[in-house]
C-alpha cells in the first residue's frame, strides 16, 4: 500500500549528513489482521478473515471460517507495503494471491517462515509469521481513504479519492482536483457536513449514501478514541451488495498514548522491527540505524543532528541516531554502547555529551563500564563538556582505556573519521 501522499502531507523530511531522512515518527505500527479486527469492534465494514500461523491452521480455518467459499485471499503479513507486487527470497512472486480454496493450503505454506522482499522492506526483506486467510469480495469500485494529523490545520485531515487500489501519489500530481481533503475540528468532531463532504469526494456508485456518511464517522471515531497517528483505506470499496468496505487498511497509533491504550499496545510485534531499536526502546533510549560506519552516542536530538551532519562534513558517514535523553544512567550507557557494537558495520563510535541534566561523570563510567562488557574493539573518541566535565574527564583518563579525547565537536568529527580511516 502506498503512502508517500500521507507522508508528504503528515511528516516532513530532514536533512541528516547531507542526505534526506524522514524523520522518526512516534507511532506504533500493526498487522492488517489486527486493524481488522479492530475497525470490526468500531462496527466498519470489513472482509470477514482469520489469521493463521501455520498449515494446520490454515486446514481448521477452512474447515469452520469458511465452508462454503470457493475461492480465498490469502495475505502475508509483515509491516511494509507493498506487498502484492513483492517477491520471496524463496522465489514465490507477490505476497498476497487470490486463490480457489483448495490451493489455500500450498500457497499459504509457501509464504510462512519465508522473506518477503518488498520496496518498503529494502533488500533484508522481512519474515512472514502469519498469514491473513479472507473471504473474496465481488467489488464494484475502489476508492481512497485516509486520516492523518495535519501540521497546517493542527488537526485530523480527512483525505478521499473517487480512485483507489493504485498509486495515491501519481494521482494527487496528475489530477489533483481528484483528492478532496476535510479538515476536523478537533473540539467539534466530526459533523453529518464532514462526514458528507467525504462521501462525496470518494462519490461511490452504488452503496447508500446515510450509510456510507455513517461508516465514515465511524472511521473518525475509531481514529479519535484510539490515538490514531494515520489510518489509510486502500481501497474503500463497494460491493456487489452496495457497502462500502475497508478491503486493505493501515493503521499507527501515537506511541505516547501508550498508557491508555494498552490493548492496542500489546499488539505490538517486535520481530518485525529493527532488533537495536526494540533493544533501545527497552532501555528508554532513542535509536535510528542508518547506513554508515561512525557510531554516535548523543544526548539530546539537537545534538544527534548537528554530531551526524558534522561527521559528514568531515567526510564521513553515521551509523545511527542515538540519543541517551538528558538524565541516562550508567546502565543506559553500557547498553548504548552494546547496541552501538552489535552493528557490525561501526567501525568507529564519536560519544558527544554536553551536560546539562546529564552529567559528563556519569557518561563517562558508563563508558568505562561498557568498555569492560562488550570488549570494545573500535576507536571511540570522546567529546565531553559541561557538568563535571573534569570528574568525567578523570574517570576517563584513570580507567586506562585507550580513548581518543577531543576538545569541540568540530575536533571530535575530524578525530572520528581519521580513526576510521586508519582502523
């Protein structure tokens, strides 16, 4: 499923090194399974299915979910889209094949345990656990439709399209009359007057109009009620029996809701997800893996951004954005060091720490301590100023580790990338 027309309208990009980066989103990001099962809840109309984790299942499934049909949907699930057009590491062309119910069983068997390599997944691609079984629904015309938050509003956006199932950003740059976008005030809600000028803009063909209006309303409020970041419908159909379905969904929930929304939380599935950044987020640190060779350990974003763009002035490249906060404890430390480590591609780390709440004592016996866990075999080169920069700097230097010390940033940088180039 494409969404570079949300991002475009609901992120924006940064520049990081001299190359753009989208910048970390707090979302949290479920199976298509689980957002059907959850839209169900709020009462929108969805595809009857049933995920399944292995043939066995996939035989019962048959057997008690659908007796009766002839043909199935049978979906891999893994957090990226694009998944139709994908392929497997095994061979097997696309990731999800409509199918007569008596191939369900082989096609499903080849896709679980297997990688599915899509565009949104990079060459890695990433490992099919389940997959999702649904029923084959006659459709009679596809449309688009998403929510997003919306920086110039400040508030939900509400975007639809008469077409849908295909490429939602060559459309809003070909024909851009043919994406119609609502705002929602956010103290009113959702009125009968948005929810009609929604309805218009997808301008279905057969399914009723009042009950089309209400299953929009029904969309914003699942995306209210459950702290949604986006929710995007490609496509929003309608059927042969004039409904209008949620036939393929992608739903991400603000990570700071958390704490009320842990039902949806528990969803979450981390063998999906970068094992250093679900290792980082246990430890209540902020990591992003890039594509470089020069670890960094910061605190505070503003830093992160400045340390990588710097390393790049110097003519090197940054392994990863990470960011131990302002009050990180020496066991944090260690931690960000054996994340930093675990990257076989760093071949040198630059620690930056400008003391503020955090201070340079406490980086520094967590370097010391890291040191001792995962046998640091690379350069790291250390730029400490601030509060107890002199403590931290006497830790560091009556440890005897072999450290690279450096007065600024600028001098860190140049130091990082020279010991990166003669490691």
């Amino acid at each position: 499923m494409v969404r570079g027309l949300l991002k475009k309208l609901a992120t924006k990009s940064i520049k990081v090194a001299g190359n753009w980066q989208q910048q970390q989103l707090r979302r949290l990001n479920i199976h298509e399974y689980q957002g059907a099962e959850l839209m169900s809840k709020y009462g929108i109309n969805v595809p009857k299915g049933v995920a399944v984790s292995s043939v066995e299942e996939v035989r019962k499934a048959i057997q008690t979910t659908f007796p009766n049909e002839k043909e199935l949907v049978v979906k891999s699930q893994i957090l990226a889209g694009g998944r139709g057009l994908g392929k497997f590491t095994s061979g097997l062309q696309g990731g999800v094949h409509i199918v007569k119910i008596e191939q369900a069983e082989e096609i499903a068997g080849k896709m679980l345990g297997q990688t599915l390599v899509t565009k949104q997944t990079g060459p890695q691609g990433k490992v099919v656990s389940k997959v999702y079984l649904c029923e084959k629904v006659s459709l009679v015309n596809e449309m688009y439709f998403a929510i997003t938050l919306d920086r110039t509003t400040a508030g939900p956006l509400i975007i639809a399209c008469r077409e849908g199932g295909t490429s939602i950003e060559d459309l809003a740059e070909k024909f851009p009359d043919m994406i119609i976008k609502v705002p929602i005030d956010v103290f009113k809600g959702i009125t009968d007057e948005d929810a009609a000028k929604v309805v218009d803009g997808l301008a279905p063909k057969v399914a009723d109009r009042d009950a089309s209006i209400e299953q929009v309303k029904k969309l914003y409020n699942l995306f209210r009620e459950c702290d949604c970041t986006q929710l995007e419908i490609n496509p929003i159909a309608e059927t042969s029996d004039n409904k209008l379905v949620a036939a393929d969904a992608k739903l991400n929930f603000d990570d700071n809701a958390a704490f009320r929304q842990k039902e949806i939380f528990a969803l979450r599935d981390p063998t999906q997800e970068d094992p250093r950044e679900v290792a980082a987020a246990k430890a209540d640190l902020n990591y992003i893996g890039l594509d470089g060779e020069i670890g960094c350990m910061v605190n505070g974003a503003g830093l992160a951004m400045a340390t990588m763009d710097i390393i790049k002035l110097h003519g090197g490249t940054p392994a990863n954005f990470l960011d131990v906060g302002g009050n990180a404890s020496e066991g944090q430390v260690v931690e960000a060091f054996k994340i930093l480590t675990s990257d076989d591609k760093v071949k040198a780390i630059l620690v930056n720490i400008f003391g503020g709440i955090m201070k340079c004592d406490v980086i520094a016996s967590g370097i010391v301590n890291a040191a001792k866990h995962v046998a640091l075999k690379v350069p790291v080169v250390v730029r400490l100023e601030g509060t107890n920069v002199d403590q931290g700097k006497r830790i560091l230097k009556e440890s005897g580790m072999t450290l690279i010390t450096a007065e600024d940033l600028d001098d860190a940088a140049e130091k990082a990338v020279k010991a990166l180039k003669s490691a």
